[in-house]
C-alpha cells in the first residue's frame, strides 16, 4: 500500500490535514494522487541535492503528465482533469532551470504526509493502550451525563412547582383577605371557610412535597457530587500524575468543567428554591408550617454541599515546569518556571473577580526553604484559557533559597538527598458569589528542587518514582520509606519513557528481556518488586552504574539521535545476547539487529550480523557500540549504508543485507541516509574534506568511506614490536579526495575467514599488527621504503596538521568478533 493510500484511510482529523497540506498551489493534490506509485518510488531528497538526478526526474514527471493527459483525452467525463493537467505541465516547467527546487519541494510533502501518518499511529497506539480503560470510562461519562441532564430536569419541573406553590398561596390569601369583606350569611360563610381549609390543607400538601423534593434532589445532589469529587476528579488527578511522567492519557478538564458547572448552577437554583420559601414564609405562615422546622437542615445541606464543589473545583491544570527543563516537577533555582491553576466553576460574572496567590510550602522540618519570587498575584479569567475557561496562568516564577542559620540549607532529619525533598506550591482565593463565601486553596504536585543540572537525572528518577507509586500529594516524606515498585508498575512506567522519547512504548519482548535481567529466569514476574535503593543507588553487576543510569543513558540516546529509528520499530534494543544468536543464526546471510549495549554508562547502541563460513557453519559478528559522541558526528543509518568488511581478494563487502527479519536494509533506512559529503558536514566547515570511516577488527582493518564506501587495507607482516598507535585512540587523517589514503595490499583468505568466522574469540595472533605499503601515486609524498613505518604514522599523526577526536566507540560488552571504529578525514591538496 502506498503512502497516499494510507493517508485516505486515515481519520477525519488527519486525514483533514492532509487536505490542507495540499491546498495550495506549490504542488497539486491530483497530480499526488494520479502519479503516487511513481512519486513514492523516487529518491527526492537525494534529488534536491543533486542537480543531474534532479533533471532526470523532472524531464519523467513531464513525460508522466503526458501520459496521464492521453489517458484523460480518452475517457469519459475527464475534461477537466485534461484540462488542469494540461495546466500542471506548464506551470512545472519554471523549474526547469532549477529542477533541484521542484525536487526539495516534493520531498517536503511526502516527509510532511509521513509526519501526519506518524501522528495517526501515535494516535492509534495511545488508543489501544487504553481501549478497556477508554471503553468504561466512555461508559461512565454517559452514565454522569444522563444523571446530570435528569438533575437539571427535575430543577426544570420544581421551578414550574414553585411557581404554582406561589401561585396557590396568593389565592389563598386574596381569598382569605376577602372573607370578611363580603357580606353573606352565616351558611355561606361556613361554606367559605371549608373551602378555605380546604385551600390551606392543599397549599401545606404543596410546600410539604415541595421541602420533600429538595430534600430529594439534595440526595441526588450528594451522590452525584460524590462521584465527580471523589471518583472521577480523583481519577483525572491520578492521569495528570501518570502523564507528568510521560503517560499517554487524557487530562484535558473540558468534561469536569462542564459536570461542575452545571451541578453548581443547579446547587444554587435549589439555594434560590430555599430563599423563596423564606419570602412565602414572611408572607404566610400557620400552625405547623412545614417550612420553619424542615427548611433550615436543608440550607445547611445546600450550603455543605456546594462548598464541597467549589472548594475541590479549583485545581492545577499543568503542573509546575521548566521551559527547557527535562520534563515537569523538576525545577531550578533561580531558573523561571510556570504553572497554571483552574476554577471548574465556569462562570462569566466571576472572569477576573478571583484574585489568586500563589505561595511555597515549607513546613517540612529539615527540608531546604525558599522563596518564591516573580508575579504572586494573578485573577482568573478566561482569557488565558483555549477554551474559554477560568484560569491563571503563572509563567514567570523562580525560586531562591532562603538563607537559614549559617550555611542556607536546611539539616534534613530524614537523611535524604536533596533530590529526594519533596516541596510544592500552594494556591488561594476568596470565592464571593450568591451570598456563598468560600476560601479555595489548591496545591501543586511534590517537585524536586535542584540547584545544578547535574542533579537533574537523580531528580527526575525521584518524580517518576513518586508519580509511579504514590497518589497523596501531602506525603512530602515519602523517600522516608518508600514502597518497591512491582515489576508490572515498573515496566509500565519504564515504556511510557520510551514512549516519550521515542514515540513508541516496549512490546512484551522487550519487557521480557529487562525482566530477565533484573531478576533472573522466573516462570512469571508478577511478583517481583523492585526497590527505590536498586533503581537508583545501588550499580548493577560488574559496573559502576545505576540501573538508572544506564536506562537514562539509553533514553537519552533515543530521543537525540534514534528517535525515529525507534519510533519505526528498526531497533530490537532491548535482547540477551544468547538470544540475539539465536534468532540471527536461523536467518538468512547478512540478516542483522539493533540492539543497546549494556555496558555502557551513557547509553550505547550496536549491531550485530550473521554470516556462514565456507563449511555453511553460521557465526554472528558484532561491532563495538556506538554513543552520543559518534552518533553526532555521523548518523547510525550512515554508519549501517557505509559499512564495510573486506573478503578474499580484497573486496570490500557490506555484510549488512537485511534488518531483522527479512525487511532489505535500504528500504529500512533508505529514506534516513544522508550521504553527506565533506563540504556539507559542519563539523568540516573549513577543509574542503571527505569522511571516511575505518573498521578496525583486532589486527584487521576495514576502511568504509564516504557516501560511495571505497575500501582499502594496510598491509600486516608480523614485526618486531607491537603498533604505537593505541587501539583506543581515535586519529583524523588527511588525504585527497581523488585518491586513496593507503594502498589496496591483499590479506590471506583463509586468515581472514578465521577472524570472520568465529564466533566469540578472537583467533587473530597478538603480533598480528599493522604494516604500511607504499601508496600509489597521488598528491601526498610517497612512503620510502627504508624507514621505520610504525614511527613515520605515529609522526605523521603527531604532526599539527592533525585533528584528534573523541574515539568512535567505548569498551565492547559484547561477546564474538568485535569491530572499533575510527574516522579518517583528509585535506585535498592544490
């Protein structure tokens, strides 16, 4: 299926967005549609890049509006579709001078379409994760609603019921008034009087029912009031936790306003009820009026209840944050932060009434203090809301420490660190309305404080591990004695981080795998836990790092440089290397995987591949892993086009065919190559350059250069001292574009087989080190013959023509052949 095709089938939203990328005139929704196959079959960026590819393109779209044009002339019903392809073709050839343009403007909308149909599969994933959740909670929503809308119709019915009681008394008593005034006799004034009993004995029926009713609806009222507060805004508080930690989970608060609002207006209709009961009362009263005795115990239920509401409808929309910072409730000193309340009770007579102050919490003994600085006063209205709601939105507040005793912290009686002090800000108003008056308070989520970023990775752990297990916002003491995480907690939490980063959570396999690291081979992990201490202080096995950390690092590594390689499901990252041979050496030559390294402190990713040997035996390769430090440099689709190994004869060969399964490696990452040459790297902004990469395998040596990898090797004869050049050490070489930087020499067949075709140990000898034959003929001096060539590369690399990087790669954790890259870099001469 196409690109566009998946976009037809997409939603009303998204596929609405795809009606407004086209709608304009830089490149025609129908020619899009007519000509998809062939669009999408094209390399376009490549195109804008290159001026020949570009031509060539542009001369067979022109032929393929011809062709389509024909195939118009020939059917039915087509006349306009001739006619505005006919008008497609010449407004394509003012490109024809700049067919680059044409090309970059057409790779920008396929890049834009995959943006929307990566947004409907984020979308759809979020969906699923949630469907039973959503499913009930759709349910429940309805079930509020019909109670909600029967509420405001019994309102609706007691307002006519009210009216009629008034009507009803006013009869009675213009009757009643008018008794003396006529004279008739005594029968018929008797008959008067029965008539007016009657009348009294109807109306104390009517206020008698009419008390009952309120008394009703008050109870209605409750439960209803019940469920908002303490299910479903207890739920939405919940949310807004989990999503603080990256959750993907509904917390807008449209729902909640409207349920509020609409229970509170009919809260204070019954209010209204009361006080008219109060008015017919001073104007009538008899023996044993029901409105004296029953009315006051229902003003008091009236007022409880509706302070109830308001009191917990003012809450904290979006937690407090940093606009850089590494997500919300962690926060800096002296770097500003915002935070936004909200009052559910969506009124207009009240937009800009309520004034709201916003003050710091530090009540707890040993915790360090501050002050809050910035705007402390601000009104809600509903200006700074999209939807119109009641809000203030503060955006510039800092803290500062606030000095106590001699040294400006506070002595933690608890012995916790300072990232794991829990603090929060609080917020009131005076709420004034209808004769109600009500002090509303509301406090943030506990935050972390930090006064360094690099303090930053141990208090975000902190958030997630209160967010995770934790849902009392008051419980500032809680890493006093902290509760272990089961691993279903901790394995969920741990995939909304990827899911952050990445745009794609762990699948189960993934999960496994962690699982199996973390406690061993278990039929089920149902019932392990993992404590605070093993998550973030105690180093896992054989390092000298957390499981945090090392979890961090990868995260880290993900939402930088792997994001989309992530998002798409290239990368398996998280599998043991047993089972990692396993599944390799069942697939076909050159399958190969992604996985994360586990030793490596800041995140590291590498490869590994399965090859056969002449005998069929299969093995699996592995190159030592790549970080942050190589992948900016160069991008890990780059490194996978580019890479190298040399075979018999000196052929230099990808190993690299196809990603796990069987999905061909350029249609994996074809569409991420950047094929960048020297003069476009910034890193080279100065040197006219070309970036070569070199694969050193123990005493073998693969170089992989540029976009079209050239490969050549250094010639290896046993000598009498080991290699000056360090295997850790990563070098810069310049050499001309135009030729190679050493000579093609040929390494022995059957030796080369017996480094490739190991599996897990290295066979190469130690003395098996690098020798330099002379190159060809070329710009640079030739090598003479008669010198030491270990100490002329050492001089050569020493010389301040030189430019030293970061190595490409750290230690290797992986088992079998390893590979270390470097990056070679050359000057073109004049």
């Amino acid at each position: 299926m196409t690109q566009w095709d998946q976009l037809q089938q997409l939603d009303t939203v998204y596929s609405q967005r795809a009606f407004d990328l086209y709608n304009g005139d830089e490149f025609p929704m129908e020619v899009r549609h007519y000509l998809a196959q062939w669009i999408e079959g094209q390399d376009w960026e490549r195109a804008s890049r290159d001026s020949s590819q570009a031509a060539f393109l542009f001369q067979v779209l022109l032929e393929n509006l011809d062709n389509q044009f024909s195939r118009f002339s020939q059917e039915r019903d087509c006349f306009l579709l001739q006619r505005n392809f006919r008008r497609y073709k010449q407004n394509f050839h003012k490109y024809q001078e700049e067919p680059c343009t044409l090309a970059a403007i057409i790779n920008w909308f396929l890049l834009k379409e995959k943006e929307i149909l990566n947004d409907a599969e984020l979308a759809l994933q979020v969906q699923t994760l949630q469907v039973q959740s959503a499913a009930m909670e759709l349910e429940s929503h309805r079930q509020i609603e019909k109670r909600l809308k029967d509420f405001k119709t019994r309102i609706e019915v007691m307002e006519h019921s009210i009216r009629c009681l008034e009507e009803q008394q006013d009869e009675f008593d213009f009757k009643y008034q008018t008794l003396h005034m006529d004279s008739c006799t005594e029968e018929e004034k008797n008959r008067q009087l029965e008539g007016l009993q009657k009348m009294l004995n109807a109306l104390d029926k009517s206020r008698k029912d009419f008390l009952s009713e309120i008394s009703a609806m008050l109870d209605v009222a409750d439960t209803l009031g019940s469920s908002l507060i303490d299910e479903e805004l207890v739920d939405w508080k919940r949310r807004q936790q989990k999503s603080c930690i990256g959750a993907p989970v509904d917390t807008s608060l449209e729902h909640l306003e409207k349920w509020f609002t609409q229970i509170i207006d009919s809260m204070f209709q019954l209010q209204k009820f009361l006080q008219k009961l109060d008015e017919l009362l001073g104007k009538m009263s008899y023996d044993n009026d029901p409105i004296p005795i029953q009315k006051p115990p229902l003003q008091s239920r009236v007022d409880t209840l509706l302070t109830r509401l308001i009191k917990s409808a003012f809450v904290v929309e979006t937690q407090p944050s940093m606009p850089q910072g590494r997500g919300p409730l962690v926060l800096r000193t002296n770097i500003q932060f915002s935070v936004k309340v909200r009052f559910l009770y969506k009124v207009p007579e009240l937009n800009h009434v309520l004034k709201v102050t916003v003050s710091v919490d530090n009540t707890v003994k040993g915790f360090r203090r501050f002050n809050v600085l910035g705007t402390l006063i601000k009104s809600l209205n509903m200006a700074e809301s999209m939807n119109g709601g009641m809000v203030a939105d503060f955006r510039h507040l800092t803290f500062k420490d606030q000095k106590v005793g001699g040294g400006g912290k506070g002595i933690n009686d608890l012995s916790l660190s300072v990232t794991e002090e829990l603090h929060s800000v609080n917020f009131q108003t005076q709420f004034d309305y209808q004769g109600l008056s009500v002090t509303l308070e509301t406090s943030s989520l506990p935050f972390v404080v930090i006064s360094n970023s690099s303090q930053q990775q141990s208090a975000w752990a902190s958030v997630l591990w209160f967010n995770m297990l934790c849902s009392d916002a008051k419980n500032k003491k809680f890493f006093e004695s902290c509760s272990a995480a089961s691993w279903a907690q901790f394995g969920e939490m741990l995939s909304w981080q990827f899911l952050s980063c990445g745009k794609r959570g762990l699948n189960d396999q993934q999960l496994q795998t962690l699982a199996l690291k973390l406690f061993g081979k278990e039929q089920n992990y149902e019932n392990c836990k993992i404590p605070w201490t093993r998550f973030s202080k105690e180093n896992l096995p054989d390092t000298n790092f957390t499981l945090w950390v090392w979890l961090d690092g990868i995260l880290n590594l993900v939402k930088v440089y792997l994001s989309d390689l992530w998002s798409d499901g290239s990368i398996m990252g998280f599998i043991n290397k047993g089972k990692e041979r396993v599944l390799l050496k069942k697939q076909q030559y050159g399958t190969f995987l992604l996985r994360f390294s586990e030793s490596i402190k800041d995140g590291g990713i590498t490869f590994s591949w399965v090859q056969y040997s002449n005998n069929g035996d299969p093995s699996v390769q592995t190159v030592r892993p790549f970080t942050s430090n190589d992948l900016k440099q160069i991008a890990l689709p780059d490194i996978l086009c580019n890479f190298r190994i040399m075979v018999a004869e000196n052929v230099p060969v990808n190993p690299l065919c196809h990603l796990y399964p069987n999905i061909p490696k350029d249609q994996a990452f074809g569409k991420y190559y950047s094929e960048k040459t020297g003069e476009e790297n910034p890193y080279l902004k100065y040197l006219k350059t070309k970036l070569v990469f070199v694969t050193k395998k123990n005493g073998c040596t693969d170089v992989k250069e540029g976009p079209v990898s050239d490969m050549s090797t250094l010639d290896r004869d046993p000598p009498s001292s080991v290699s000056e050049v360090d295997d850790e050490e990563s070098v810069l070489l310049h050499s001309p574009e135009n030729s190679p930087m050493f000579s093609s020499s040929t390494i022995d067949a059957s030796l080369l087989n017996s480094i490739l075709d190991n599996d897990g140990e290295s066979l190469v000898p130690n003395d098996f080190a690098p020798q330099i034959s002379p190159p060809p003929e070329s710009s640079m001096e030739p090598f003479c013959s008669d010198i030491d060539v270990n100490r002329a590369l050492q001089d050569f690399i020493d010389s301040s023509n030189i430019l030293n990087s970061p190595p490409f790669s750290g230690l290797s954790d992986d088992p079998g052949v390893e590979f270390e890259t470097y990056y070679l870099r050359g000057r073109l001469q004049n």
